[in-house]
C-alpha cells in the first residue's frame, strides 16, 4: 500500500470562491450530489476537482475502499477494542448473520411494542427513558424532529445526573402511566444507573405496584440487566458491535419506535440503508459523505480550520448539533493513529452550532468578521414542519441561504469596521421533506462521512478511551477519602465540608 502522501494536499492552492465560480458555470453540478431525497452542495467550499483528485489518491493510499468493505462485512476493523462496528448490519446492510440477529431483535422490539400498546402493562401515557450519550442523543434527536405529530405517548428523555433534570420529567409524567426505559450498553453507567433508581423510588412513593413491571431495559449486556431486576421478557439486547453513538438503529431507538409507530421505525432504517448503499457503491467524486469528508479534511489539514458550525435552519432538527458534536468529536477526537502512532496532525475540527435564525442573532457576527476560519454547514427542509402562512418557511429558507451568499461574496467598504472579507466557505444540505426515512438517510451520511474522515487520518473512530480517565476519577471522588490536587481538593472541601 503506497503511503499517505498529504504534501499534494497540503500544496493545493488557495483559489477564491468567487473564482471558481467564475471560472466553472458548471460548479454547482460538480460539487453537488442528491440522495435519498437530499441535495447536498459543496459548491461554496473551495473544493476543486483537483482537490478531489488529491483526496482520491490519498483515500487509496490509506486503503478507504477495503476498510468501508471491511465495516460493512462485520470484520474487526474497531482494532483497540478487538471488535466490528455493525450499525449498517441494524438496517439491513451488513454480514448476512448480523443483519440475521438485528431482524431478531428488531422482532423482539417489535412484540413488545405491540404487547404495550395492547396495555398488556397497564395503561401507559408516559415514556421516561434514562441513558446518557448515545443512549439519550441519537432517541431524543428522532422523538423531537418526527415526534411533533404522533402524539401516542408523552416521552421524557433525561440523560444529566443533576436532579432537577428528573423533576423536570416528574412534574411532568403521572407515576402510575409512566413506562422507565434504562438505555445503556453497559448497564453499569452510574448516571443512568441513579437516574433509574430514583425513578423507581418516585414510583414507589406515589403507590405505584409491581414496579418493575414498567421497566424496559436496552442493553448489550442483557445480564446486568437482570440482575438490576429487569423482568427478561422487558429486556431488549442490541449486539456488543453496536457502538454507542452508533446505535440508535438498534433496540436503543425503542422509545422512538413506541411514541412514532413502528412503521416509522423502519422508514428511518430504510432511509439510512439507502445512504448505505450509496456510501458503499458510488465513486468517491460523486459520493456524499466521501466529499463531505474531503472538504472538512481540506480545511483542517490545509486550512487550519479548528472548528466546524452545524446550524439547522429546521426548529425540529434543533438537537442535530448536539447529536452531531457525540459523533464527530467522540469518533475523531483522538491523537493517535490505529496502530498507537502520534497522529502529529490535527484531529477532527471541533463540531458547534446552533439553529437558525436565532444563530444569525448571535453568532454570525463572529463567521462573518472574525478572525477564526469556520467552514458552516446549513441544514433545511423545502417542505415547511408549520402550518402558518408561508411567509414563515420562506422567510426561514432564504435566510438560510443568504447566509452562505453573504459569506462568500463578503463586502468591501470604506469602513474596516463595516467591511466583509467575504471567501467564507459554507456547504447546504437540502432535504426535500423532514419524514423518518431522509432523517435515517440524513444521519448515515453524517456516519459515513465521519468513517471517511478517520480513514484518511489513520483514526480508529469507533473507540473513546478518552471518556474513561474522567469517570474513573469521578468514581474515586464519588467514593471519597481520595486526595487529588490541591485545587480539586480545596473545591471539594468547599462543596461538601
Ligand atoms: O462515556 C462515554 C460513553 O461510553 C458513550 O460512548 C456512550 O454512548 C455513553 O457513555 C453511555 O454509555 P452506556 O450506553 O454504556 O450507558
């Protein structure tokens, strides 16, 4: 395998957007793709096709082709922890006895479903699911973006071990109508694993019998569950190969299949099998999240861009930026290669952003004048989630894409302090309706071209080791009589005495 030869990348020069504009009236065209009911436009990125060129010959030299063949066949390619990374196999797309095994336990997910909507636990109205980073962003993001017409059930989704985030939810739910969801992997996450407990006293202090008989658990470990409590026939696995962040394909998506239907659930599978399919069988310089991927690795390896903006000019996608901040940063935030080698490189940029139009009122100031180099992704739906009149979604749209016009051309005055310098990278992503299958074909790009991103710097993205340190010394704390450094300790001392 030749080696990864980023000098060409690194010598690309530095055209302006307004040239190659001017010097291609077929830009738009080249650096756009549609799929799956998205359009996706790179063309107000400085990516050229000699950009893409140098991005291809660098994906080959790092072996892209064979490692995504390699994910979707279920090999070991998640190398520190000895184990596949099987989100495609949960819609469909994968080795033929993991997609075996996720029909199963999508089966099992399913009766279940159907056993509660027939109240075969009681009358449920409330769904309070507890887990914490993929077992809370991935739920919450599909309940709050589909969610706003189903109606069948009131769901709470609380991931923040601070007690007033449960409260939230117990002011809200009644005791004797709410279902507990224990999403975690690992079953043994102590927030999650508190959270579920102080659900279970809530319950009992307002008289509830038999509470754990409204207990559901998602988990990997299925045995940990039940030595939790959790009656067998409430517990639905997912596989080990599912990672967190990764898997709210898998049972980790229960409270979204209860409150959206079942048919919903599976739009959304389908949506991203078809975003797999894309990803796996189109050539690079026409492929998604391959020219997502070249265009984000363009600024932070040539550019230097430290950070990338999300904004969802959509009020349903408006948790998009906090899902996307766990994939990106959690996946690609590492310093070193698979093969434990210094990456000697910057990493992934740092994932931001925020909602439009409110982010315009805010923190544009910063992507049009400052001084840091952010390279902004915009994020709308032709079809208005509103029933007002159409001045609202109009309005809302062409905002949105004023906002990546007026990055580019910038504005030149007398004024410094009212002059643009405009050449501001921005890339939109268009989708045609907001509905389950082009949120699950919207959030597989997003995947997909994170793979990308860490394929080309070496990264293994389906490891964080780097969450660990932290929670470890928070258990010593927690467990107390542990001195650690006089400022911890002194903020200690002052807390609790
Ligand atoms: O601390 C990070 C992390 O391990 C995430 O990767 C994961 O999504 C989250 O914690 C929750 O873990 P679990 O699902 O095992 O409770």
């Amino acid at each position: 395998m030749p080696a990864a030869d980023w000098t060409k990348i690194e010598a690309l020069p530095a055209i302006p957007l307004k040239s190659l504009f001017a010097d291609d009236p077929d830009r738009v065209t080249r650096f756009s793709a549609d799929v799956a009911g998205i359009h996706f436009d790179w063309s107000k990125t400085h990516l050229t096709a000699e950009a893409v060129s140098a991005f291809e010959a660098l994906a080959k030299a790092q072996g892209l082709a064979g490692k995504r063949e390699a994910l979707f066949a279920g090999e070991e390619i998640n190398v520190t922890e000895g184990r596949a990374a099987e989100h495609t196999a949960e819609r469909g797309e994968g080795k033929a006895d993991s997609v075996a095994r996720a029909r199963a336990l999508h089966a099992r997910m399913r009766a279940l479903i159907d056993a509660i909507e027939g109240e075969a636990l009681g009358p449920i109205r409330h769904i309070l699911h507890v887990g914490i980073g993929g077992s809370a962003l991935g739920p919450d993001l599909l309940v709050d973006a589909l969610g706003r017409e189903a109606g069948r059930y009131d769901v709470a989704i609380v991931s923040n071990v601070d007690g007033v985030a449960l409260e939230e939810a117990f002011a809200r739910f009644d005791p004797a109508a709410t279902l507990l969801v224990i999403a975690s992997k690992t079953f043994t996450t102590t927030e999650t694993m508190l959270n579920a407990q102080s659900v279970l006293q809530w319950m009992t202090e307002h008289g509830v019998e038999d509470i754990y008989g409204r207990v559901v658990a998602l988990t990997a470990d299925p045995d940990k569950a039940l030595e939790w409590g959790v009656d067998e026939t409430r517990i639905l696995p997912f596989s080990e190969s599912v990672g967190g962040r990764y898997s709210l394909w898998s049972s980790i998506g229960f409270p979204a299949a209860l409150a959206l239907g079942w048919d919903c659930f599976e739009e959304l599978l389908e949506g991203a099998a078809e975003m797999d399919r894309h990803f796996r069988l189109t050539a690079l310089h026409e492929n998604a999240p391959a020219l997502a991927a070249f265009a984000d690795l363009y600024y932070t390896q040539v550019r230097h861009a430290e950070t990338r903006a999300t904004f969802a000019y959509d009020e349903r996608l408006r948790l998009l930026p906090s899902y996307l901040q766990q994939l990106e940063m959690e996946s690609n935030g590492k310093g070193v290669t698979t093969d434990g080698k210094p990456l000697g490189r910057p990493s992934a940029a740092i994932t931001w952003g925020g909602v439009g139009t409110d982010a315009q009122h805010a923190v544009f100031q910063l992507l049009h004048q400052g001084t840091h180099l952010v390279p902004v992704e915009f994020v709308a739906v032709i079809e208005a989630g509103d029933t007002l009149a159409e001045d609202h979604h109009r309005q809302l749209l062409l905002n949105a894409f004023a906002q990546g016009a007026a990055l580019m051309a910038g504005k030149q005055v007398e004024d410094p302090a009212r002059s643009y310098s405009g050449d501001r990278p921005s890339s939109t992503i268009l989708l045609d309706d907001l509905d389950a299958r082009s949120l699950g074909a919207l959030i597989a790009f997003y995947e997909h071209r994170v793979f990308v991103n860490a394929i080309l710097l070496g990264i293994n993205p389906f490891d964080q080791f780097g969450v660990e340190l932290g929670k470890e010394m928070a258990k010593a704390a927690i467990a107390g009589g542990q001195s650690f450094d006089a400022s911890t300790d002194d903020l200690i001392k002052r807390a609790f005495g």
